[in-house]
C-alpha cells in the first residue's frame, strides 16, 4: 500500500515583513551548548508515542502535540488544529499560527479530546475543551535551518517542528533527495538526535506515512533538511493552567482572589468556617 499525504497541509504565512522580523529566532536567542553528536543504540532513541493524523490535515498541530509530550511526557491532543488561520473548512495552517494557538489558548490531553485516525470535517464537528489546560510557554523559529540548530533545539528543549516539501518517491524511512517535483507539504517533530554510519541524523516523529514507516518514525538526514526543509520552529516548555471559578473568573487571576482562596484552605485546615463561601477550595 501507499502512503496518502495532503497535498499541502502548509498554509503560506500571511504576516507582513514587519511582523515576522518580530520573531523570536534561534540565530538571535539560543545561548546553549552546541549539539553533542554520538552514535547512540536504537533502544536509546527517545521518541514520544506513535501519531495518526488519518486524512486530516493536522500534522502541524499533531507534531505539536508530540512536541509538548517530549516535554511534559503525557500524550496531548491535536483538537487546537480547530482554530487554525484559515477557520473550519480550511486545510492546514502556518507554522507560527501554531505556536500562537499553543501559547495563548493552549490544548488537552488526548485522552481528554480525541484528535487521532480523524478527517477534518470529525476534528471540525469536535467541541472545543473548555478551559484548555496544558500551554506552551513560548517557542522560537529556526531562520537559518541547519542541522546544527534544529539539534541544538532538540538538546535543550527537546523537541523541533519541521516542515518539508517533498514526494512519495523520497519520503521514507530515511528519505533521500531525489531532486523530483513535490506533490505535499508535511510536518514532523525531532525528538532526538545521532549518528548513523557516520551521517547525522534527526530523529523525528511523523504522524502520517505509517506504510513507508510502520513505527512512525522518520529518520532526517543533513542533506534532506538542507534540500528540502522550509520551515523550523521549537516549543520552550509547558505549563499547566489551572482551572478558573466560575463563580469568580474574573478575579481568579488577582491577587484578591488567591488570599481568600487561602484564607479557605486555613479556615478548612483549622476545621473553620471558609470566610469566603463564594470561592471554594474545589476551584482552583
């Protein structure tokens, strides 16, 4: 059988010159160590779960979700792919859209919201979580993508989405360069880093393509990310966001509302009555 890919799940950036030398970039903020390549086991490997994104064109937002899991370790769902730029019934989304999704609104646990073996239209027809409960606490875009800086990316935050034009022919296992015109956009995430024979290789997660490599993994060479990689960027961490009273969401973020939430915990703890019965200790 062969793989079925999206034709393009890559929306063009519509930002303005301005706004993208906004971007928070690798060039201008990484100050880490440089990438410590070795030739490590196979057993070794670190590589989140295994990722299905069916016939959607998810695979931003399903390599995101790998991203936060090689960060916080618990599989996280794709359903933020529902507020993509381009609104339901688009396909797809740009690369930076996806890093504000994550960091303004945020996502769930997969377990929590399905998002896997879906088309668009089931994503679409999905309720969105409320409230969303796991956010990124930023990310950074790759300007100039080099295998040196998405390693460098992955050592240190453990993970780099990467964005590849390319063609059934190349992309297998380990896809190689053949120089063909492209017939899709992709996404996959780099979770780790090695060596083999020699050559350095990203190791990387990709939620679609499952009969040219039945794990799920796909193995990024130097030469194919120079060749045929247009995109890069890395989540910085992951927070959880605690849920918000209904009864006093708008003071939940004062600092009014956490000494009366307190104030409850130590009357409760003194076997009290809570000062303030508006605000239960279930809230927070």
């Amino acid at each position: 059988m062969k793989d079925t890919f999206p034709k393009d799940a890559i929306r063009p950036d519509p930002r303005t010159p301005e706004a993208k030398a906004k971007d928070h970039t690798h060039e201008k903020l990484y100050s880490g160590l440089p990438a410590v390549w070795l030739e490590k086991p196979q057993s070794t490997w670190f590589l989140p779960s295994q990722r299905n994104q069916s016939t959607s064109y998810s695979c931003l937002y399903q390599s995101a979700a790998t991203a936060i899991e090689s960060i916080n370790r618990n599989v996280q769902s794709a359903i933020p792919y529902k507020l993509r730029s381009g609104g339901a019934g688009s396909q797809g989304d740009f690369l930076q859209n996806v890093g504000d999704v994550l960091y303004n609104t945020g996502t769930v646990l997969e377990s929590d919201c399905p998002s896997e073996n879906m088309s668009d239209p089931q994503i679409d027809a999905t309720p969105l979580p409320s409230p969303m409960t796991v956010k990124a606490t930023g990310y950074r875009t790759i300007g100039t993508i080099t295998i040196e800086a998405v390693a460098e990316a992955v050592q240190a935050y453990g993970n780099c989405i990467l964005i590849f034009s390319s063609n059934t022919q190349e992309w297998q296992l380990t896809p190689v360069y053949l120089g063909t015109p492209t017939t899709f956009g992709h996404a996959i995430c780099a979770t780790d880093f090695t060596t083999i024979s020699g050559v350095k290789t990203l190791i990387c997660r990709d939620s679609a393509g499952q009969f040219s490599s039945p794990t799920g993994v796909r193995l990024i060479t130097e030469n194919f990310l120079n060749s045929r990689c247009r995109g890069a960027m890395y989540l910085l961490g992951a927070k959880i966001v605690p849920p918000i009273s209904p009864v006093d969401a708008n003071a939940s973020n004062t600092v009014g509302y956490w000494t009366k939430f307190f104030a409850n915990l130590k009357a409760w703890y003194l076997g009290l009555p809570q000062p303030y019965p508006n605000i239960p200790l279930g809230s927070a």
